[in-house]
C-alpha cells in the first residue's frame, strides 16, 4: 500500500472510531436520562432513534460545511500558485529551489530539481502547491464522502444502546442497554487506544468512565426531573 494511500486509511479509520466514540456517549447518555424521567421503553425507543437521527444529520451538516469550506480554501489557493506560475514562473523555480537549498542539497543541484520537478504545469503545480502550501491537488477530500462517513459512524455509534428496545428486551431492558453499552464503551476505548499508541487497558477504562458518567449524570437528572414534572 502506497504511504500517502496508508495515511489517508489511517485518518479515515479514526475519524470513523471517534465518530462511533461520539454518538455511542450522545445517545447512551440520552437514552438513560429518558430512562430516569419515563421509564417507558417505547418512548426511550423513539427518543433514542431521534437522537440517532439528529445527532448523525448535524454531524454529517456540519462536517460537509467544514470540509467544503476547506476545499473551497485549498481550491482558491491553488488557483493562485497556479497564476503565479503562469505570470511568474522565474519566480516561483528559484523559491522551490531554495526550499530545497534549506532543506540540505546544494545550490546548483536544488535548481536542477527544482527545473526539472517543473517541466510541465501539471507537476509543477503539484510540486508546488506541495512544497508552498502543503496541500496535494489530488486529494482535497470529498464534502459528500466526509459527511456519509460522519453520518454512519455517529449512527453506529449511536444505534448500539437501542438494540434491546429495537428487539424488546422486556423489564430488563433498560440494564442489558446499559450493559452493552459499558461494554461498547471499552472496546472503542481501545481501538482508540490502540490508534494513538496508548495503553489499551487504561484507554478503554477512560472511555467507559467518561461515557458512563455522562450517562449516570444525565440518568440522575432524568429522575430527578421525573420526580418533580
């Protein structure tokens, strides 16, 4: 696998486990504060598939404005080096150079590469806009792609502690809900975990405390607020 290919797998795949992280913690602590208020498991049921579904539309709403605003940047900044190669190209070959020439080659062997890196408008415009700009104009990512990628990833997330009501757990629903989700909570603590290189054990527990806290804070005011409505 190519590395620029391994680099953009790596950021995808954690983009999808801190997606999953997001909506797993969202709608585990929704789902126990409407637990705590109205201990209905039809109403927890609506409640936790609306959250699902709002939480995952303004993930993927705001992910597509974020990386469309972004390409939008990188687009017009292109655009520039590409004018700029184009009325200045004298110019623009001896700062490649002496990017080159910082970065340890000598003088006369950095204007060769530099000449030679851009023979064409095609490379010299990758060339460039990777040196100058650090962007490469292959790969500016796709708005639609990111906020699919977001909208999924929230919704699995999310959609983990409403199985036993999907499926009817009866009166003991609400602790299987829990149970499952305490132990989603672990596992994507340490996938998590594991993509930072930190400990696994240590990674999974901070995710569990963080989210089940969260979800017992938010299950205590739902009784308290059951109590007094």
């Amino acid at each position: 696998m190519p590395a620029a290919a391994g680099l953009t797998f790596g950021g995808n795949l954690r983009a999808a486990i801190f997606g999953i992280s997001d909506g797993l913690v969202a709608n585990t602590s929704l789902i126990m504060g409407v637990s705590g208020a109205l201990p209905e498991a039809r109403t927890i049921l609506i409640t936790g598939a609306a959250g699902l579904l709002a939480g995952a539309l303004s993930m993927a709403a705001g992910e597509y404005v974020s990386m469309r605003s972004q390409r939008e940047l990188f687009a017009q900044q292109i655009a520039r080096e590409r004018e700029a190669l184009a009325t200045r190209p004298k110019e623009e070959l001896d700062a490649l150079a002496r990017i080159y020439h910082r970065r340890g080659l000598p003088l006369d062997v950095a204007c060769r590469v530099s000449k030679a890196l851009s023979a064409d408008l095609k490379s010299a415009l990758e060339t460039h806009a990777r040196e100058h700009l650090g962007l490469n104009p292959e790969d500016l990512g796709s708005p639609l792609g990111a906020a699919a990628a977001s909208f999924l990833s929230f919704a699995v997330g999310a959609a983990v502690p409403l199985v036993p009501f999907v499926f009817g757990a009866g009166t003991r629903v609400f602790p299987i809900s829990a149970s499952i989700a305490a132990g989603a909570l672990f596992l994507v603590g340490v996938a998590s975990s594991r993509l930072t290189g930190q400990a696994l054990v240590r990674g999974g527990l901070r995710l569990l405390v963080i989210g089940g806290g969260a979800g017992l804070v938010a299950y205590l005011i739902g009784k308290v607020l059951g109590v007094t409505v």
